[in-house]
C-alpha cells in the first residue's frame, strides 16, 4: 500500500513514465484535409459521399490496426489512436447511411473496373 500511494501519489509527482505512441494533432488536420481535397478533386460528385465512406473505413482499419500493434491506452486522458478510429468509423457508418444505393454500385463498378 506504501509503495502504491508513493509510486500514484501527487507529491512527488509521476513516478512512471509510459512510452506512449502520440500523434501530432496538426498532422492528423493536414492528413484529412488532403485526403478531402483529393476526394473531391477525383470523384464526381455523386460518388463523393460512398468514397467518404470508403475511405474513411480504410482508414478506420489502419488507424485502429497501428493502435492496436503499438499497445494505445484506451482509457488515456485526451484524445488517442482509438478515439480517431471512431471518428473514422462514425463518419464510415454516417456516409453508408447518407449515400444511395445506386451511387454504391456505380462506385462499386468503378472500382471493380479499375483493377
């Protein structure tokens, strides 16, 4: 009990140090930013709500995959790889939503068509 309170207590301050993968904010903002700038540039706009949701589950399933590998606190204070996954996954879920289903299969044939 001694050696919890003085390894947690606040007088002396942290006594340990997690190495924790951190993510730069500004680099998250300029990755989305450029990956929007890129949707709308190369998607028509019929197809730009299910590519939305394409990418942002692609995206979902790395950011989760790198947290998952590097061992992110899910319960961290403020925002980590997990949070982000979310939000990618919520917009992945909000997009499918919004999208009609023949804009999908149009999508759905481009792609097949490009490979």
């Amino acid at each position: 009990m001694t050696l919890w309170k003085s390894e947690h207590g606040s007088t002396y301050g942290p006594a340990l140090h997690k190495l924790e993968p951190h993510l730069n904010p500004s680099f998250v903002v300029i990755a989305a930013a450029a990956s929007s700038v890129l949707l709308v540039w190369l998607v028509p706009s019929p197809l730009a709500l299910p590519a939305l949701g394409l990418v942002s589950f692609t995206a979902a399933v790395v950011v989760a995959s790198f947290a998952s590998y590097s061992g992110a606190d899910r319960h961290a204070d403020g925002i980590t790889l997990w949070d982000i996954a979310g939000a990618f996954a919520l917009i992945w879920v909000a997009a499918g939503m919004l999208s009609e289903p023949e804009h999908i299969a149009q999508l759905l044939g481009h792609v097949m068509m490009a490979q």
